[in-house]
C-alpha cells in the first residue's frame, strides 16, 4: 500500500493529481491572491477611512473605556516613534482644561484649529 504525500497514515492511499485538479488549484490560488491584494491595498487601510469619519466616529473608536473622555495612552493608541511624539503634542494643545483628558468638544476645537 502507498502513502499519501499529504499524510504519512498507512491507510491513506494516493492518487495522481489529474489536469483539471491543478487547473481547479490554480484559480483558487489566483483567487486568494487578489483577495489578499485587495485587502491590503492603500485604499483600505486604517489611515485612509479614519480621514472620512466623523469626529464624533474617531472619537468613540478610540475611547476604549467608553467613558466619554479620552486619556493619552487611548489618544496615542498603538503609534510609535515621531508619530506617537506628535500625537502627545496636538493631545497637549487640544486639552484646553489642562485634566489631561480630551472630551468631545475639546476634540472637535482642535481638528477645527489645524
């Protein structure tokens, strides 16, 4: 008895791999291909859709708490480096009250001021 090349189970028996399977293959390859290029294209990235949300849809995305308020650590989320830098400086300029706690209103003033 022979073993499958996918399986070394003694019960396995193989077959040839016929034309229309490697052709059945392929498309299926193909298909994931472009799926995957789409999916990972500039237009659906992060970055892109946060530009055409409402202040009122980027701010609830980041407060992860849910309590209407937004502290540093979930205004700069997961940016790094220079961006997570710049991030804490407009967070500084927008915090009006100086609570270190960004509300709403103290969001939509700042976006308003740049």
């Amino acid at each position: 008895m022979r073993h499958s090349r996918f399986s070394s189970h003694p019960e396995t028996t193989t077959y040839p791999v016929t034309r229309f399977e490697r052709k059945h293959m392929k498309k299926k390859m193909m298909a994931a291909t472009l799926f995957y290029a789409l999916l990972l294209s500039p237009g659906m990235t992060a970055f892109s859709q946060d530009q055409k949300r409402t202040p009122e849809e980027s701010f609830a995305r980041m407060d992860k708490n849910a309590d209407k308020k937004l502290s540093l650590e979930e205004f700069v989320g997961r940016k790094q480096g220079d961006k997570a830098d710049k991030a804490k400086a407009n967070f500084k300029k927008m915090d009006k009250n100086q609570d270190e706690f960004l509300t709403l209103e103290e969001m939509k003033a700042g976006r308003k001021a740049k």
